[in-house]
C-alpha cells in the first residue's frame, strides 16, 4: 500500500495505490477509468462508473483511489474480518471555496435494491468504515443511484461529448476573457455576442466544450439550457 504526505488539512499519510486489485468478472462490469488522462482507477460496476464520472467532473477534486485500505470488523456471527471500501475522494486544498478544507471522503457504492435487502448484515462493516475514517481524519459516505445518478450525471455526460473537440484556441480565450470581465453570463447571452447568425451552430458546440473542460462552469445540477448562467472557475 502506498502513501504520501498530502498537503490536505487533516496533515496525515494518504494511500496512493490500491491495497486490493479487482478481479475480472463475467458476471459485473468492470474496467478502468482513465483519471484526466494521467491515471488509471478500476471499477467493478456500472454504478462505480458513473460515480468516477462525476467525481473526474469535479473540479474541486484532486483524485480517487480505489480499494484504498483495508478495514477490520466482526461480523454479526462474531468472526473477526476485514473490509476494503471502493474509494477515497481526495480534495484540493487550494480550489473553490466550497472545498477549502473538505476532508478525503471514503467511499462505499452500492445499488440502493442491495443495500436495503442486506443492510443488517453490513451494518457491522459500515459502522467500522465510519470508525476507521474518523480515525483518519475523513469522512464515510455510501453512494447509491440517488447520490450519483441524478441530474448532474445527465449534464456531464452530454458534455462529455463535446470535452475533445478542437476548437480554435483564439475564439475560446475571448469567449472565457469576456465572461472573466462579466463575472457570469448566460448561455445565450456568449451565444449571441460571440457566435452570430450563421456561426451559431458550431457556437453551440464550443460553448459546450469550454464547459465540458472545464475552462469555464456552472450550477451542474440544474438542466443545462439557454438560460444556463456559465462563469470561470477559480482555477481557469
């Protein structure tokens, strides 16, 4: 297991590498998610996928670690066991305000139907998640498709599409400088000035873009339309 010193305010050692490697499976979906192109993250279900994808979205996100330690417990019959959680969100330190300070988040995902039919028997390794985490200076979350798949997922996943596209670089630069100089702007609005008449279409495409890499964002919950207000991030 690896660690390094992080610069996150809970000042402790931070695993870097998975303390448990994901078997292949014919019966679950797994894979590895390419982390903005420098890593690799192992999942072994659709819902963990899709958890990856908004977390990569996330600017405030420094990275994930998956299977990233190993937790004791007793299980309900007595016997002494262990538990390895699917992540550990790490945040940066020097990012929007609201993750200024944000802990590491460790990570249990499961589909709501499981947990709810098994959450008895779980109990005992979730509650020493819990433990574990404090002890650590983190938190303990358990993710299911109401956490994960919701708008934001929809949004991000639409923009995924736009993220690689090659636009020339200039257009971008005025487009990001003059909603810098407004503080925000809606959708429409940079459409209109930057893009008019017949170069509408591939304006579309571009304000997409920029927002899809992230030069500029927006409230990426909320349904993303004409009247969507876009600014620059902190980091642009």
């Amino acid at each position: 297991m690896g660690f390094d010193l992080s610069g996150n305010n809970c000042d402790r050692l931070l695993p870097t590498t998975p303390v448990r490697v994901i078997p292949r499976s014919k019966r679950n979906v797994t894979g590895f998610w390419s982390w903005r192109g420098r890593q690799s993250i192992q999942y072994e279900s659709p819902l963990e996928r899709d958890f990856l994808t908004r977390q990569e979205f996330a600017i405030g996100v420094e990275t994930v670690i998956s299977q990233p330690c190993r937790v004791p417990f007793i299980t309900l019959s007595g016997r002494q066991s262990h538990y390895t959680p699917d992540f550990l969100v790490i945040y940066k330190t020097n990012s929007a305000a609201e993750y200024l300070g944000a802990m590491p988040m460790l990570v249990e995902v499961k589909p709501e139907a499981e947990w709810r039919e098994n959450w008895r028997e779980w109990l005992p390794k979730w509650k020493a998640a819990r433990r574990y985490a404090i002890s650590q200076g983190w938190s303990f979350r358990i993710m299911d498709e109401s956490r994960i798949r919701t708008q934001a997922l929809t949004n991000i996943q639409f923009l995924r599409r736009y993220r690689n596209s090659t636009f020339p670089t200039a257009e971008g630069d005025q487009v990001v400088a003059s909603v810098r100089e407004l503080g925000s702007a809606t959708f429409d609005y940079l459409l209109a000035k930057h893009f008019p008449g017949i170069y509408a279409a591939e304006g579309v495409a571009h304000l997409w873009s920029l927002l899809g890499s992230r030069r500029l964002d927006c409230d990426i919950f909320l349904p993303l339309c004409g009247e969507t207000e876009l600014w620059v991030p902190d980091e642009a």
